[in-house]
C-alpha cells in the first residue's frame, strides 16, 4: 500500500492534542444533535436505536466520542496518531472506557480492529476524508467502512465540495480557550488545481499561555473534488447516496457549498 495515498503532513499542532482539543470541541454538543437527528431520519438499521454502536474514524482528541458516552452511545474510534489517542483515552474513566474502544490504526486498515459488522452509524466530519489523497485510499476506505457497517447503517462524511475556475482564496478562524491557555488558528485554503486535485491549506498557530506566546505554522495537502467526481466515488463504492445537506440539516440538491454533509447509507 502507497503511503502517499494519505496525506502525512499533518498540521503540527496535531501532534499537541491539549491545543486541537481547545481549539474544536466548543459547538460539539449541537453537532452530535445533528448527527443524532441524521440517524432517526435516515438509518434503516434494524438495531434498536438506544443499542446502536457509532463510529468515528480519525477520532482525534476524542471530542465528539466524550459527548456520544454523556449521551448513554456505544462507539469507538480510531486515529493513528498516538498522542491523539493518548489524549483521549486519559480523558475517559474507567466506566467510559469499557463503553468506547479506542484504537490506533489509519482509515485504509481498520476493519479487522473495528469488527465485521459491528457498527450502526459511523460519521467524519471536517474534510478529515480529504486526507486520503488518491482514488485508491478513498475506494478502498469506503470499502473497509461498508465491512463494519450494518445494512442500512449510515456513514456521514462532512466535506468540502470544488469549483474548479470559480474559487479565491479563502480563510476560516478558529478561537478557543480553557483555563490559561488561549488558542487562535487562521486557516487560508488555496484553490486546488484540477489536474492535480490538491489543495494546499496553511494553518497559522498563536498559543497564548501565562509563560508567553507561540506561534506554530504549517501547511498540509487535501484531495478535491468537485461535485462529478464526489458522485463517481459513490457510485463505486457498496454506498447509495441519500441526501446533501448544509451543516444545519437542510437539503442543498445540486448546489456546491463551503461545506456540506454527505449522508450515505449501505444497502439493507
């Protein structure tokens, strides 16, 4: 398998949980409600809702899996990054931890660890799909997620969808804080160019803490695609596309948003 199939510059602060952590999980309660929301609408899985086990590949610091075991959910999550996984696992207690498995491995290999047929709802959000950086790492993780999905079990991918020619240069900032330590992230995204499909991201760190400031920058690679080449992925993978919709829950149809979300489900 290629190891250029998935992005390995990641952004450094990703090897910094504490920072990721301060800067994302503000918002993540209303965005579990959506995901909840998402499942009674269009799951078809047969397993009783309050037994349904999610899943989030590329789980991060554990966010949205701390706010899924409040809410009572069975789920597990994986991330290779063993810092991530370290930080999410210290933030579980014992109790929390016999209801999330936590597992270190990247979203082309996962379903061994995960189990055959094992999960009713999986999600991932934030473009974090955009890291597989070729057709191959995308089919073949589409195919291993089809593997430990339940029929008629749900897979919600957020991403951002291109126009090729008709995009500038865009910027998102982030801010968060807790305790003494205050984070601000400025993200520029740079057209992609459509033969080779990559868009280069910039990410801009300031860390303010009571010892001083710091500043870390780094840039990282995301595959594109515009919204033909999304549906041609689809339509080869074992998923039937459902709905588009905004990060609110609302129909979009044929409309090419900032960010969107992607409800596929496999076939019952």
């Amino acid at each position: 398998m290629n190891e250029m199939d998935v992005a390995t510059e990641q952004p450094s602060f990703y090897d910094e949980p504490l920072f990721y952590d301060i800067l994302y999980s503000p918002g993540t309660p209303e965005e579990i409600d959506l995901l909840e929301a998402l499942d009674r609408e269009y799951s078809r899985s047969s397993t009783p809702r309050a037994r349904r086990r999610w899943l989030e590949p590329a789980c991060g610091s554990g966010r949205y899996l701390r706010e899924l075991i409040r809410r009572g959910r069975s789920c597990v999550g994986f991330d290779r990054n063993s810092a991530m996984l370290d930080y999410a696992t210290s933030h579980l207690d014992a109790n929390q931890r016999r209801r999330c498995q936590l597992i270190q491995t990247d979203m082309r290999n996962f379903a061994d660890s995960v189990g055959a047929d094992s999960v009713d709802f999986a999600f991932i959000p934030v473009n974090t799909i955009r890291h597989l950086m070729s057709g191959s790492a995308i089919a073949r993780h589409l195919r291993e997620l089809a593997a430990v999905l339940r029929p008629g079990g749900l897979y919600v991918v957020g991403i951002s969808l291109s126009c090729y020619g008709e995009e500038d240069v865009a910027e998102d900032c982030w801010q968060g804080s807790r305790g003494s330590v205050r984070v601000h992230q400025t993200i520029s995204y740079i057209p992609p160019d459509p033969q080779l499909r990559r868009e280069q991201v910039i990410s801009h760190l300031r860390i303010q803490r009571p010892a001083g400031t710091v500043y870390r920058d780094s840039s990282y690679w995301l595959r594109s695609y515009d919204h033909r080449q999304w549906r041609d992925v689809i339509r080869r993978s074992p998923f039937e596309h459902v709905v588009s919709l905004d990060d609110e829950g609302r129909e979009v149809g044929e409309r090419c948003l900032d960010y969107q979300l992607e409800i596929l489900r496999l076939p019952s």
